[in-house]
C-alpha cells in the first residue's frame, strides 16, 4: 500500500513546497520533547514514526539522536529529499509513501510517533479524525504522540493571503473530541510565537498524548 493513485493538485502542491528542500532545522518542540521523555539508553529500541515527515528534518534529528525511525508522506520529492538528507549524514531511515489517514503498518508498530503541521492541512474532518485513529492504532501501550498543528488564530489562518496553502484548524472544541477517549493521557497546549510587536501570531496547538 502506498497510498497514492494518481496526482493530485495537493500532492504537486507539496511537491512543489518540497523542492526548495524544507525547513534546515528540526522543530524546537520537536527537540524539547523528545530530550525529555526519552533517554538517550532507551532510544535503540524506541520505535519512532515521523508522519508526514516532508523532506525529512525531524527524522534526521530523530536518527541523529540513535532511534529507528520511519518516515511517511504523499510527496515523493520530499521523501527523496529526507532519504538523501539521512544518507549523506550515513544515518539509518524508512521512507514510505502514504495517506495521512491511512498508515501501511500493523497495530501497535510504535513508541514514538511525531505529527507535526499536518492536521491542519487535512480539508476533511473525516480524515482529521482518522488521522488521529492512526496514531492511536500505531502507538503501542505506553508510548507516546506528540502532534503541532495550527490553531485558528495562527496567522496563516487569520491571514490566508500570507500562508503558502489554506488551512483547516480545528476549534479547541473539536480538538477535544478528536483526541477524547483514544488515549489514557491527553494534554492540550498552545505554542505561540509573535512577531512585529504582536502584529502576527504563529499560534498552535501542542497535543502530547501517551497511549
């Protein structure tokens, strides 16, 4: 299963988005989070997905950090660019193409799953909820999620003119429900940044979730 049949104006989108090659750095939250709950002597045997990993920067630091890791998303030059980015690093990483929703990997496949800015990007609530059913289907018992996804306070979607794609962020209501009842544990966060003296806010949402 690869999750793509044909093209589409997302996957060229993304396609697009990822030939100037991604972010160069991995996520902050991505760092903190994952320094504080996971050892470096557990990190072996920690293993860790990266859903929709786009050209590859959280894997890399992921791998960098000693932890097997998978990655998927739709785009295919993104997938390359996060296979070369690993292998010119002579680091160790999967890299599958597949649907947000709709995972190739048997239940409890993880301990470690990453998601982040993708919710937001999904146009259908159906495939909002899924995509949070797969992260639940794949975590194993006791392992943990972490997801960062847009608010709709974010600039990007106060300011649709501003962002590269439209957004499709989730009330804190909805955010509630969505992840309600998949997990024994569930904190719901904001992480704000702004800029210009307040003008903008890069305001998102923060879901840590343990299974």
């Amino acid at each position: 299963m690869n999750g793509l049949k044909e093209e589409t104006p997302r996957d060229r989108l993304w396609d697009n988005w990822n030939s100037r090659g991604g972010p160069r750095y991995p996520n902050e939250k991505v760092v903190q989070f994952t320094f504080r709950h996971f050892p470096a002597s557990a990190r072996a045997s920690t293993r860790t997905l990266d859903l929709g990993c786009g050209s590859g920067i959280n894997s890399w630091f992921l791998a960098r950090e000693g932890f097997p890791v998978v990655g998927t998303d739709i785009s295919s030059i993104g997938l390359a660019n996060a296979g070369d980015l690993l292998g010119n690093a002579d680091l160790a990483g999967s890299f599958v193409a597949a649907d947000a929703w709709a995972q190739p990997f048997p239940d409890a496949s993880f301990d470690y799953i990453l998601c982040i800015r993708m919710l937001e990007l999904l146009p259908e609530p159906t495939q909002q909820e899924e995509l949070v059913a797969e992260c639940a289907r794949l975590l194993r018992a006791g392992g943990r999620a972490m997801f960062l996804f847009a608010s709709p306070l974010d600039y990007g979607c106060q300011h649709p003119e501003m962002s590269y794609c439209r957004f499709y962020p989730p009330s804190e209501q909805r955010v509630a429900e969505l992840f309600g009842g998949r997990f024994s544990q569930v904190d719901i966060d904001i992480y704000q940044t702004t800029y210009e003296n307040r003008k903008f806010a890069e305001h998102n949402f923060l879901i840590t979730t343990q299974k």
